[in-house]
C-alpha cells in the first residue's frame, strides 16, 4: 500500500508540472497568438478635437511598419514606439480608424478616435434695449479655437475665458438694428445675432406688410407712438385699428386679447388674435404674444414667435369680430383683417 500511495504522489507532481508549463508560452506570460505583435503600452489613442498625439509600444526585436488607414491620421516610427497624430478635427462628428502595425511576419491593428467639435454658448440673440453704448457677456466654451468677425463696424468683441464680450456703439440712426458676430469653428460657420434699439427708435410712421389667406402680399399704413411710460408703445394698424405694444429689450411685443375697434352699425367688437398657421389655430389670449425685431435689413423689423404658446409656432395677426364681449369660441363672427408671417417697414 504505501509504495502504490509513493507512485500515485508522483504521478500527481508530474501532472501539475505538466500544467504549469503548458500555460506559458515565450512571451512573458500572455497567451499571443505567435503572429501576432505584444502591445506594450498604449498613450492616447482618443485624440482631442483641437488635435493631439499618441503612442504605441510593441515588443519587437525587428523593423516597425506602421501604416494608418485614413490620411487624416498620421504615424511614424522610433524603435519600438509608434507615433500617431492628427490635425484639427473640422467636423461636429467624431471620426476613426485604425493603425496597421508589423514587424516580420508578426502584426496588430491599433484603433485610433478623435473628438469632433463641442461648442457651448448661450441661445438667442444679444439684446441691448438702449441707443448708448453698451457691452454684454455670453458663454462661449468649444474644445477648439473659434474665429470671430462682425459683420457691422458697430458691433465689436473680445474673448475672455470661455466668454465672449461684445460691444456695441452708440446708436444715433433713430432705427432699430441688427448685426451679427459670425464664428467658425473648423467647416462649422454660424453666428450671433445682436440686437440695438430703445423705446424711441420704434416711433414713427411704417408699413406693415404680411400674406393673407391666398399667399399675396397685403400692405397697410401702421403708426407707433409713444405710450404712457417709457415702457409702452401704442399705435394704429390700417388707420382704423387700435394697438399696444410692450417694449421689451430692443424688441415691441403684440398680446393677444386686446380690443382694436368696432364693425357695423352693431359695434360688434374688435379683438387681435394671434394664430399658429402649421395647426390652423388661433387664440385671444392675452399671454401669447408676437414679437418684433430688427431683422438686419435696413428699416425693416420682423414679427417671429417667442415661444409664448407651448406647443404653437405663432406667426399670424387677426383682427376678428365677436359678437360680444369678452371673445369667445360661441361668439366669433369672422376675420376682418388678416396677415401672416407679417413684418414692418419705416417710412
């Protein structure tokens, strides 16, 4: 019994032996295919947007030949190392590829990213709501540089961090105005709409245009006068209807609900309604509202939504007759005036 116990202990060693051999190889411990390079160490491969570079270490006693599959990505060879770099990446979306690496009759393949363009920046146009000169900030953080240029002499900039200041100039031509501060950043170009205008400048005698329901453009006399305050406007539309309008930072704001005049020997009662073409609606409430502002065409300012009715693009101005007040959905006779996409021109 104990020599059969003898021979079963070393038939025991002898197995664990075999094992432990089998599970190595020449190459340090790692299981490598025997065509296929080590890869030693790895430095970014992710690459930044605004350009950058890596290396790839292999383990190799031989030549390097390291060839990249597109030719925005560029690679050379020092020793062991190999060296990958790309330019600035121009487009929003990220971009890869890979690097074919050979040494003899060994190889591996490397995948190589960069980052496409990020830009973080306030939303809208910059308003300045007076004719003095004036400067405001907004955000402006991309992981590459942008590039500048405004497109009026009145309107003037400075970077500072991840902000960009700009200054505008006394405004002395008695009009609201617009610029705008165009960026580019690698193939992307785009811009900043700046706004200049005081309560005083919407004053005065225009024309406002817009489309009726055929798609031709009507035409009308419209005046604006200064209200109560110095945050007001009021006006008449045709010579014949009533309006108020709020100033709002460089811009004048129509509500809706307002009263504009009578029709008929009745003297049924007049409201402006505002109306969402794309869903055929339209509404008297007096919290949505149209907004204009100088659209950068001289003397000529533009009516566009503000995002007052969720879920509605506003972009029509009714002048309808109710058969009572207040206006209801059971009381409405019929559109007297009607004008989309409407816009006004200083006389």
């Amino acid at each position: 019994m104990r020599t059969i116990r003898k021979i079963a202990n070393a038939a025991l060693i002898l197995f664990a032996c075999f094992l432990a051999f089998t599970g190595c190889d020449d190459d340090g411990g790692l299981n490598v295919p025997d065509n296929e390079l080590v890869v030693k160490k790895v430095i970014q491969t992710d690459l930044p947007a605004a350009g950058g570079s890596g290396t790839i270490t292999v383990v190799t006693d031989q030549t390097l030949e390291a060839i990249a599959a597109d030719s925005w990505l560029t690679v050379s060879v020092s020793g062991e190392v190999v060296n990958v770099s790309a330019a600035e990446n121009p487009n929003l979306t990220g971009r890869s590829t890979y690097v074919t690496i050979k040494a003899g009759t060994k190889s591996t393949i490397i995948a190589v990213t960069q980052y496409g363009i990020s830009l973080m920046k306030d939303a809208g146009d910059l308003k300045f709501g007076t004719d003095v000169a004036d400067s405001l900030i907004i955000k402006f953080k991309s992981n590459v540089s942008a590039a500048f240029k405004p497109s009026k002499a009145w309107i003037s900039y400075s970077v500072v961090g991840d902000s960009v200041k700009v200054h505008v100039a006394e405004n002395v031509t008695g009009l609201p105005r617009k610029g705008y501060l165009r960026y580019t950043l690698g193939n992307i170009t785009d811009s900043i709409g700046v706004v200049q205008a005081s309560v005083n400048d919407y004053i005065g005698t225009w024309g406002i245009y817009g489309y009726d329901d055929s798609g031709a453009l009507e035409a009308y006399s419209a005046t604006i006068t200064a209200g109560a305050d110095g945050n007001t406007l009021t006006g008449d539309i045709a010579g014949f209807f009533s309006v108020n309008y709020t100033f709002d930072n460089g811009c004048i704001v129509l509500n809706a609900g307002q009263k504009t005049g009578t029709y008929g020997s009745a003297s049924y009662p007049i409201y402006l309604c505002l109306g969402s073409s794309s869903l055929g609606s339209y509404t008297w409430d007096n919290t949505v509202e149209f907004e204009a502002s100088p659209s950068g065409v001289d003397k000529t300012i533009v009516f566009a939504d503000n995002g007052s009715w969720p879920g509605r693009v506003v972009d029509e101005i009714y002048m309808y007759v109710f058969t009572a007040s207040p206006p209801s959905s059971s009381n409405g006779l019929g559109t007297y005036l009607y004008l989309q996409e409407p816009f006004m021109i200083k006389q």
